[in-house]
C-alpha cells in the first residue's frame, strides 16, 4: 500500500521556463562578463552550492572579484534579479499542483519533498505555498548531500518512518533521481507534465518507466 509520495521540485512541483530565465547567461550580461567565462567559473562552485558549502550571495561575489567586476552595486542587481525570478517560478504552476496536493492530502498520504538546490532555492521553497504541503522536506543545501545519493532518499523515507516499498517517487529525471528512487525499492514515475518544445530543459520522456502527462495521473497509482 502506498502511503507516502516524494516529490522532486524543479521541473516537476514548479517549472523555471514559464518565468524569465535568469541562469548563467542573464547572469554575465547583467555583470558584462563574456558567458563563457561566467558560465566556467560558476560551474566551479556546483558542487559547493548544492551541498550548502557555498552560498549563491557569495560566489557571485568571488565572480566578481576575479573577473575585476565587483561592486556592492552590481552584486546586489545580480542577487535580486535571481532571487526574483526563482520567486517568480511559483506564481506559474501547472493549474493542477495544488488540486493534486490537496487530494493527496485528503487521503491521507504524506507528502514529501527532496531537492537538489542552491541557498537562494532553499529559501525560496521554504517561503513557497508549496511548502505547508510538505510532511517533510529534503534540501540539497541543508542536508549536506545530493541526488543520486540514496542517503537523502533514506533520511527521507526514515522521517517519514516508511519503508521504500510504501513510496512513490515523482521526478523529472534529472539527477537520476529515478534510477536512485527505483534501486531503493520506491516506485519511480516521471512528471512529464512541464515538458515543452524549445526550452533550455534537457530531460525527455525515458524509456522504462511511468510517464505521467498531467499532475492528477499521481493519483492514479495510489
């Protein structure tokens, strides 16, 4: 009996492609840096940032300062304009994240969150109306770990005091957070639902596993 559904965010709760992108490339052009250059020296901290060893504030700021860019000024543009538009993500779900929410919540199944994410995220999503959803909740930033890692999936599932035969996992793919969920003994269904032609999203449908075409399909595997 399924008794849990864990939830990936980005690309599955919200999507950044109905909102005004702020990644690398905005990035640079705000801090006139070529975006290359930019885009070399932040994939640097990747690790770092999702793993809380790096906040998003300060390695803008070490950017800066070795790309001879840094002012208070700027700094602060850039740290607004990103905090903005993660905002921003949460004002443009798909029409049927909260009726599928509350539905699960109806039934009694406990919500859970895991997420791979920056400290700017982080924030965003604990700020979030999604976030009352969560029976728990798994951050990248905060938990010193991140997907693919089974640990935070187990941390999860012992919060939740369930075994991974008793959850579902509902991802986008990306992280390979199906493939982790799945080797665990969860249920892995992939969220196809923000899926679109001509953004900067890379993930397609996968072979071998569940696509659900619309939020309400969870329910369906209940």
């Amino acid at each position: 009996m399924i008794k849990a559904v864990i939830f990936d965010m980005y690309e599955t709760l919200i999507t950044h492609y109905d909102s005004p992108l702020y990644f690398t490339t905005q990035m640079a052009a705000d801090a006139d840096i070529p975006a290359e250059t930019f885009r070399e020296l932040w994939v640097l901290s990747e690790t770092e940032r999702t793993i809380g060893k790096l906040s998003f504030e300060n390695v803008i700021r070490d950017i800066l300062i070795t790309t001879d860019r840094y002012s208070d000024v700027l700094h602060e543009k850039i740290v607004a304009n990103r905090i903005a538009t993660k905002q921003d993500c949460f004002k443009h779900l798909h029409p049927e994240i909260l009726p599928m929410l509350d539905e699960l919540k109806q039934r009694g199944v406990k919500i859970g969150l895991i997420s791979n994410c920056y400290s700017e995220e982080a924030v965003e999503i604990r700020n979030s109306v999604l976030y009352p959803y969560f029976d728990v909740c798994y951050l990248s930033y905060e938990q010193g770990l991140k997907k693919p890692d089974p640990e935070i999936f187990k941390r999860c599932m012992d919060e939740l005091h369930l075994t991974a035969e008793e959850c579902i996992f509902v991802g986008d793919g990306g992280s390979q957070e199906l493939e982790a969920s799945g080797s665990l003994g969860m249920k892995p269904l992939q969220a196809v639902w923000y899926f679109k032609e001509g953004t900067l999203h890379r993930i397609k449908p996968m072979e071998g596993y569940i696509h659900l075409k619309t939020p309400m399909d969870v329910l369906h595997h209940i």
